[in-house]
C-alpha cells in the first residue's frame, strides 16, 4: 500500500507539491491528471525517493522510501524525461535492471521487444521518440516490480500501442497485484484504464 501524507515540496520561489496526501491500496491502477507544473512528475519522483519531501512522508508497504534500497526494490519508475545509458542497447539496459530488480524477467523481455517491434541489439540513441518510450515501457514491465509509476506514459504511442501497453498493464495488476501510478495532462487518456482518479491542480489535490 502507497502512503502519501502531507507531501510539500518546493524548489526556490517555485512550490511543486503542496500539503498532498492520498492512500492508494495494492491491486489498484491510479490515474493523476494535471496541466504541466501541476506537480504530477514531482509526486512521482517523492514517492520514487528521487526527491526528499520537504514536509510530509511517503511510505511503501510501511517503508519510507527515500534513500531505502529495500522500499525501491518494489519500485520501477518511467519517467516523463527518458533516461538510458550513454550508446546502450536495450540488452545493456537489461542487464543493468536485472541487477537491480531480483525479478526481472529476461523471457518476458524479448517477448516484448518482438511484440513492441525493437531491435534489442540496436543503440536507443537512434530510436524515434515512440521507440525510447516503448524501450522503457518494456523495460518497467520485465522488472515485475510490485509498484509501477508511468509518468505521461503514452506520449509519443499510436493509438495501436497505447492499447497494447494499457492491456499489459492491466494484466500485471491482475496477475501479480500490481499497483500502478499513471500520470497524463489529458483525462481521456487514462478514464478507461484507472480504478480511481485524482486532479492535482498548482502542486495541490483537488
């Protein structure tokens, strides 16, 4: 279960989060809706333990997940801005969650490089926008990690795809319990795929 109770978090003159608090239980597929600078990214990031709130706590099945190897290791996280390593191909990247994720599923992997259409042999640095967004997504899913938190997930997909990566999604969450956070500045995005949905609104819940 995801506790989330009083989250402030400022950077400078500029309040990101703003006395946030919300509980989301396992099994759960939570959509948060928010115009750019609403906060969505930086929730994600408190409750990633990227960020120390300022104020307030996150909690993962009771741990405080900052600077907690133990609470991370549930955690995968696709952030709105990719990141790979320098010249890695998305067997390099593999690798690299395979040795931080215990469960990573190297069969499911190459399940979903031939069903996403990838090379995984190629460098990421020349994949189109779309590709590196589907590169990550499959990434996030090989992981099984019991918590998963998209950040505008399906920017960048085909209609085609989206549905492919929301199906996959719904099937971890109903094969493994998964918990999914999914975040998106458009409503019609994620009304069809989330059993509860959140405004934030200027780094506050509305």
């Amino acid at each position: 279960m995801i506790n989330a109770e009083g989250i402030s978090k400022t950077f400078e003159e500029f309040t990101a989060l703003d006395d946030v608090t919300c509980n989301i239980n396992d099994g759960c597929i939570y959509g948060m809706v928010g115009s750019n600078g609403a906060g969505k990214s930086t929730f994600l990031r408190v409750l990633s333990g990227i960020y120390k709130a300022d104020k307030g706590y996150a909690f993962i099945d009771g741990l405080n997940v900052y600077e907690n190897p133990k609470a991370k290791q549930k955690i995968v996280f696709v952030a709105d801005e990719l990141f790979f390593l320098p010249g890695a191909t998305m067997n390099k990247m593999a690798k690299l969650y395979s040795t931080v994720y215990e469960r990573f599923d190297w069969k499911r992997f190459k399940e979903l490089t031939k069903v996403f259409g990838l090379n995984p042999t190629k460098a990421i640095t020349n994949f189109s926008k779309g590709m590196k967004r589907k590169a990550a997504i499959i990434l996030a899913l090989s992981s099984r990690t019991k918590y998963m938190f998209f950040d505008e997930t399906f920017d960048g997909l085909d209609p085609v795809m989206r549905n492919l990566v929301k199906k996959l999604i719904c099937n971890d969450v109903a094969e493994m319990n998964s918990t999914v956070i999914v975040t998106s500045h458009s409503l019609r995005e994620l009304e069809d795929i989330c059993d509860h949905l959140a405004l934030l609104h200027k780094g506050g819940m509305v």
